[in-house]
C-alpha cells in the first residue's frame, strides 16, 4: 500500500488559512490502512483544525467526507457535490489523490493534507516499513523475494557490503541488513546458487529518472 | 487571571469507578458542574472522543483507568494512556499547548472522592499554565 502520515496541524492551519468553507475530503483505500487519511482520521484532523481555528481567530467551517478512492474518477464524482459547495478541498488522500481532485476540479484549491511517504506494508502494530521503490524494473525474484533496491541503504545488487554488524544495517543500525536477509531467505527456499551469479548493472531507466512515467494499454484503449 | 470556571470533562472506565459511587462524590466535593462519560473500558476511549470535548469547548479532559496490571480487558488502560498522549501531542500542535490531557490511574488508595481532589489539582495546574 502506498503509505502517508499527516502534515503538522500548523502547516495546515498555514495552507488553509485563506479560505473559510473547507472540505476535509478523506480517502477509504491506502491512507485508511495506514491511519493517516481514512474516516477517523478526517474527523481527528478536523477537530484539531476547528481547536487550531477558534484559538487564532480563524473562521474555518469544515465539512467531513471519505471516499473510497480519491484516485478513480468513478469515485470522486460522488465528492462532487461537497467539492462545490466549499471554497477549498484539503485532502487526505496520497500524491496520486489530490492531483486527481486538482485534475477533475480546475477551478477549486485543493491542497494535500498528508506527506505521501513510500510504498510499504505494516510491519508491527503502529510500525509501516517501505518495501517497494517502485523502480520499474522488478528484480525480487533474483533476491527471494527481498528488494535490495528498496532495502539495502546503498541499493546494493551484489551485496553485502561488508558493514553490517550483527545483522543490523551499517546505515540505518535500527533496520535489519537486506543481504542478511536475502541470503537467509534464499538458504532456506534452497536457492543460495543465485548468490553465485554477478548482477549486472541495473537499467533504471524505467525508474523516475527519466521523469514521470506513464504505461499505455492499448487493449484497454478502445 | 479570570475566574471564570473551567470545564472539565472526566471520561472514566466503568470497571474502575463506579457511577453511583461518582455522583455522591461530585456532590459532596461540589462538582456538579463536571461531565462524566463513561466507558466500558478505558481502552474504548479514542482520539476523536477526547478531541471533541476540547473542541465542544472544554478547558481540560481527565480520564480515569484502571491500574496498570488490572485491566479487565488486559492492555486497555495502556491503549488509553497512549491515546492520551496523542491528545496531548496533537492539543499543543493545535495551540492549546501541553496539559490539557490528565490520565489517572485508578488504585486501592483513590477512591471517587479523591479524583474530584485530583481534578481541582488538574484545574489549578490549568490555570497557572494558561494564565486564567
């Protein structure tokens, strides 16, 4: 899932404070696994902003509202009556959400209420790890299943490094070294000949660098 | 400084104090003024139930848990001691600041009338942190 986490009630209060009929508009899919941007959190935003608004002054009415996904107009359009009924929209979507808002509404502010942050799954309660860089040229299945792209700090292909200690990443000493895991994982799914082979340089072309990136389906274009 | 009263709301787990008990304390210690919510557990209280107090315009929110190791539901208390510390964190990024928020725990040694000793405690700390 793509994980968020929100931005700061002042930051906030700051993006929104030229506007008065504000709509919280929530997303029900990532953002809400990840408690940052579904139901609960657009009613815990909004409580904090309407206590932020009436300390400083502010005249802020805040509408609630979640809908299943801010990044499928299908399901934006059941936001639309909200939308047009308040001077802005802040929304608690990822990246792909508000620009898909922005995209649909031309003339209505909408500005992001949270920082998309990665790809990543929950790890432990309240602790969501990135798994995922989305680099477009997939290579787990070389490394049982563990990206070194994603996991390794220095994006390592033909690893280790040689700076892990105990287990733990030279880098990050909080995060296990990806090539301890790699190598466990292949050990114990009888694959550790892969180790053997030298990983030529990655292609990252279909990665970012080469600025935002689109897929076409012509199939699906009819 | 005013001396307009503060509002405090007191969310307590059920299993910790009871209700009747609770009244009979308000009333002897003179605070009447003072809406209680309780809960089934302190664990069942959220961030949004502790938020909108403050935002329906209360100066301080206590709330009551078990002891630690007591709870009938195991880790409740410990769910609504975190919670309460995300309040307190999201009050003072809200410009409340910090103190708003009070967890008590309730043991052999505090009965009923002795939170109403702590909630004036909670009102005099309010007062001198926020100048009223």
């Amino acid at each position: 899932m793509i994980v968020a986490e929100r931005k700061s009630i002042p930051d906030l209060v700051d993006i929104l404070k030229d506007h008065q009929k504000i709509l919280v508009l929530g997303c029900g899919t990532c953002v809400t696994v990840c408690l940052a941007g579904g139901e609960r959190e657009v009613s815990i935003i909004s409580s904090a902003l309407r206590i932020a608004a009436n300390i400083k002054g502010l005249d802020f009415e805040i509408e609630e509202l979640t809908i299943e996904r801010q990044c499928d107009n299908v399901f934006i359009e059941e936001a639309t009556d909200a939308i047009n009924r308040n001077d802005a929209v802040l929304s608690l979507g990822c990246g792909a959400g508000v620009q898909a808002l922005a995209e649909r509404y031309a003339k209505k502010p909408v500005y992001a209420g949270l920082n998309t942050a990665f790809i990543g799954i929950l790890e432990d309660r309240g602790i969501w790890a990135e798994k995922c860089a989305a680099c477009g040229a997939c290579v787990l299945h070389q490394y049982g299943g563990i990206c070194p792209v994603t996991r390794c700090a220095k994006q390592m292909l033909n690893g280790p490094c040689g700076g892990s200690r105990e287990d733990r990443c030279e880098v990050r000493p909080d995060r296990p070294c990806a090539w301890q895991l790699i190598y466990n994982r292949l050990k114990d799914i009888g694959q550790l000949e892969k180790l053997t082979a030298i990983a030529p340089p990655k292609n990252w072309e279909p990665g970012h660098g080469g600025g935002c990136r689109v897929i076409v389906r012509e199939d699906h274009r009819i | 400084m005013t001396n307009k009263p503060l509002k405090i709301v007191l969310f307590y787990c059920a299993n910790a104090l009871d209700a009747a008990a609770l009244r009979k304390s308000a009333g002897e210690a003179g605070a009447d003024d003072i809406k209680t919510v309780s809960l089934p557990c302190s664990g069942k209280v959220n961030l949004l139930y502790l938020l909108k107090a403050f935002e329906k315009g209360a100066d301080g929110v206590m709330l009551v848990t078990c002891h630690h190791g007591d709870c009938k539901f195991i880790e409740g208390n410990l769910r609504a001691q975190k919670r309460a510390e995300a309040v307190d964190a999201l009050l003072d990024e809200s410009g409340l600041g910090r103190g708003r928020m009070r967890v008590i725990q309730k043991n052999n040694e505090n009965g009923a009338g002795q939170i109403f000793e702590a909630i004036e405690n909670f009102k005099n700390d309010i007062r001198v942190s926020s100048g009223r």
